[in-house]
C-alpha cells in the first residue's frame, strides 16, 4: 500500500491509495485533474507528466531513457519530470508528492 | 432558458474524451452518452497488445473510472443502441423504445472491422475481429481452451502484426496471409515492411505476402483449411480478420450529412448541420499543413477532436490542424510515427550507432519533412515532430551522419548569408 499525492495546476491536493500499477492508471482511476493517459500507458504520449517533489526523488528514481527522450523538447520539463505511466506503485512509492505539469 | 442537452453516440475514445472535455470548458447542461457495447469505455489500442496477452480485467483498461463519470454528472447509457434520429425534432431513438430529445449531437460512432466477402468465412469456426473488448474475450477464451493452437491472421497491417505478435507470445502457431506483395503496404515504406516482416520472421511467425484468400473450409472437427488463390492452403484452429474497418455512417445518412470517405466536418468538427458534430474514425476532415482532405484511425485523432469540439460548444473557438501521430508496439520493438508520408518522394533512414536496434525513417518531399518513423527512438519522434509543426528545413547531410549529436539545433539548415 502506497500513498500518493498529487497537486494539480491549480493547487488541489489529491491523496489516494493504491497497492499495484502504474501511478498514472491510480491518477485516471481517481479522476486527478491534468493525468490523461491517452495512450493507455505505453509512453506514447506524454500526457500524464508530473514532477517529482525535490525531496521525494529517492522513491521514485530516475526518468527511463524513452521518459527523458519524449519530454526533451517540452519546455515545461525539467530534471523532476517524469512520465507517470511509467511509475509503478510499490511501497517504496509511499508518502510521494507529485506536481502535475498541465 | 431550459437546460442544454448534449448527446453522444459512440462511448469510446472520442465520446469519451469530448466529455470530459466539455465538462472542462464549463458546459452547464446535460450531457448523455450511448454506446452499444456493455464494458465501461476502455482503451483501444491494447486490446491486440499488452491487454490480449496480460491477465488483466477490462476495468484496469477504462478510459476513465466509474466514479469519474458521476463526478463530473455525465450520464453513460451502455449496451444500448441508437437506431433514429429525428433532424426536425432533434431527438434520437433508442433500440429500447425510448427517445432523447438533444440540443447539440455529437457522431462518435467509429468504425467497424471489415468482414470480407470470402467464400466460407461466415461458416468458418473461431472467427475474430479484433476491435472490442468482447473480440479479445472471446480470443482469450478460445485459447485457454483449444488442443490445437494454429492461428491464420488475414491481413498485414498493424492490427494483424500486433494481433500476431501477442497471440506468439502466448503460444500459438501463427501464419499472417497478406494480400499485398508487402506488409504495411498502405502505411509505411518499404525499409519498414522489411524491418517488420524479419521481426516476426526471427519470432517464428510466417508472414507470408502475396497471398489473396479465395476460400474457406471447415471440416466436422471445425477446421478451418484457408485456401488462397495461388494454390497455398493453410490449416487454422482459429482465424483472425485484420483487413481494416469500414465507418459507421448509418446515423449521419439519416440525417442526410455529407459523407464521403467518412463524414465530412470543418475545421470545428462540424457536420454539414451546425449542431451536429462528428468526431474519431467516421470523420473526413482537412489537415491544413498537409493541405489535404483525409480520415484517420487513430487515438491522437479521437482525442484532438474531442477537444476542438468541446471548445466549440462553449465559443471558445479553436480549430483541428494537430500533426497527426501514432505507435504501434509488437514484441520489444516501439514503432512512433508523425506525420503523413503520402507523396514522399525521398526517404533518409538514420541508423543510431548502439548495439540495440534504434532507427528512424525520414520521409521528405523536397526539402519539406513529411513523417518519421522511429523504431525504439522517442527521441527522433519528438526531434520530427518538432521540425514538421514549425515546418523548419532539416539539413538531410547532417541528419544522415550518425555522429552529428541527436538535438534539434544540430539539423538545422544554416541560412544562406
């Protein structure tokens, strides 16, 4: 079990619970604002972007290649930015703050 | 003023996503979606990968959950179809009797696959198409099941190659019957059919072009014996059919919309009658870069235009001209493309220098960039698509040599001083 949080553009704080896949599946299950998911998680399309709370980047680790291949030209990446389609939920995951980016 | 009603017909990607969309642009009024199909809208594409081949439910694959539809107070009318639409009236008619009058309708109604008319087909056993959850279902059941594993799949496109590619993987004897001398003819250059039929070949999966089926038999242990027209005959346990779709129109003929290689819409989504609006496979529409009038299967298409509808509806004005892009995923291999390659007239293939197959197509007319292909290659996706929405002139020498380092500024044409 993992607790996440994620803040939306406008500030709305959501903290859901999930026990198994992908960060984005757990963000489009609780209707989080910004996360679409379009491609249905393959890293397609770049639609579920967040950034990783500064102090959090311990449990989440670092973006995939494919991640920082298909965020390299979005001006609005920097180096917490991860595709969350690509996170899984594990415990390690637990306490994490994430920022969506649209 | 009564309450504004806006009905959907059609809950997959494009109906589902306009939904949501308008909800999002603050639309106030009712807003009713139907769809025959029973399962809570879901994602299409992995159905012929990740989903056929993984032990998953169908609700790990929603677009969006249940809750979501009742957060944002949108009515979802599944298993139920839409059989009239009353123009003067403006309401709809359901296959239960019941009717719906609409302020605004939205045709998100799809397409369906293509059952061709070979001879035997309709009385073959273990017949599939592969479009909706149910399709997979019944695929999955079939395989848990059969002693004899051996798969026909007629059609070399990219439904077919990933059906192919995941019915592999989960042990079965598959031989692909395509009817062009190549795979992927109608999409892609032949360097990629190539690529994709040594794939599959490496994988021990037969694909076999050329091959127009003319027959089929079925013997009383429900064989099938799938006999092309060269004389070739192939024994299958179950057939898959992956020959394309054709578009649902009969609603918008109805209504008498303007429809030609699907229904025709403007830059907003609309259909030839203001308050009706056509979105996702059915639509014929025109690409202003490419200049040209065309239909796409696509998630990206579905999507867009959702969005450009939804925008609409509440004024705020903003029109379709996304460069369209796709994927395709089959074994470990991530095909990304943009663009439209029609009309290429020179292709450049860039090979990157590393040990695992990472490569990307170029197609140009001219100086002008068309399309990428990019095969375990996110980066010359993104790199492509940038240089085609700013329509920005690559220097093809410096694209060509591996060494030039992968980053926009690198493949720049210097202007001429």
């Amino acid at each position: 079990m993992a607790k996440i949080t994620f803040v939306t553009k406008d500030n709305q704080e959501i903290t859901v619970e999930g026990t198994s896949g992908s960060v984005m599946e757990l963000a489009v299950k609780n209707n989080v604002k910004g996360i679409d998911g379009d491609c249905g998680g393959v890293c397609s399309c770049a639609t579920c972007h967040v950034q990783v709370d500064a102090a959090h980047t311990d449990k989440t680790g670092v973006a995939s290649e494919i991640e920082q291949d298909m965020l390299e030209l979005d001006d609005d990446a920097n180096e917490y930015s991860r595709l969350c389609c690509q996170l899984q939920v594990t415990e390690a995951m637990d306490g994490v703050v994430l920022n969506v980016v649209k | 003023m009564s309450e504004k009603v806006c009905v959907i017909i059609g809950a997959s990607h494009a109906g589902v996503n306009f939904a949501f969309s308008l909800r999002k642009e603050g639309f106030e009024g009712k807003i009713i979606m139907y769809d025959k199909d029973p399962v809570l809208p879901y994602h299409r594409p992995p159905l012929s990968k990740a989903y056929l081949t993984a032990d998953t439910s169908i609700e790990d694959n929603c677009l969006k959950s249940k809750d979501s539809y009742l957060d944002e107070n949108i009515t979802l009318n599944l298993g139920v179809e839409v059989i009239d639409i009353h123009k003067e009236s403006q309401k709809i008619i359901l296959n239960n009797g019941e009717e719906q009058h609409y302020n605004y309708l939205i045709l998100a109604t799809g397409a369906r696959p293509i059952i061709p008319p070979i001879s035997g087909l309709k009385e073959a056993k273990h017949v599939y198409p592969l479009r909706t959850a149910g399709d997979v279902s019944n695929i999955k059941k079939w395989i848990s099941t059969a002693d004899s594993k051996r798969v026909v799949v007629i059609g070399g496109g990219y439904i077919g190659l990933e059906t192919a590619a995941s019915l592999k993987k989960m042990g079965t004897h598959v031989v692909v019957l395509e009817r062009e001398e190549r795979i992927l003819a109608r999409v892609t250059a032949p360097v990629m059919s190539e690529f994709f039929q040594k794939l599959h070949t490496d994988k021990d999966v037969d694909i076999l072009t050329s091959k127009n089926v003319e027959s089929i038999n079925t013997d009383e242990e429900g064989v099938n014996t799938v006999q092309c027209s060269d004389g070739s005959s192939y024994a299958a346990d179950m057939i898959i059919v992956g020959v394309g779709v054709n578009v649902n129109v009969s609603l918008a003929k109805k209504l008498n919309l303007e429809i030609e290689n699907g229904i025709k819409v403007n830059e907003y989504t609309q259909t030839s009658l203001q308050n009706v609006y056509a979105i996702g496979d059915n639509t014929y529409h025109y690409n202003p870069h490419y200049k040209n009038w065309i239909r796409l299967e696509s998630v990206q298409n579905a999507v867009d235009q959702a969005k450009v509808t939804a925008a609409h509806i509440v004024g705020n004005e903003k029109i379709y001209d996304t460069i369209p892009w796709f994927w395709s995923d089959q074994y470990d291999v991530k095909l990304q493309m943009v663009g439209l390659s029609q009309g290429y007239e020179e292709l450049i293939v860039r090979k990157e220098e590393t040990e695992s197959i990472k490569f990307s197509v170029w197609y140009f007319k001219g100086d002008e960039l068309l399309a990428v292909d990019a095969i375990n290659n996110a980066k010359a996706y993104v790199i492509g698509t940038k240089f085609i929405k700013e329509n920005k002139v690559i220097d093809k020498d410096k694209l060509k040599d591996v060494t030039t380092i992968f980053k926009p500024a690198n493949l720049m044409m210097k202007e001429e001083v």
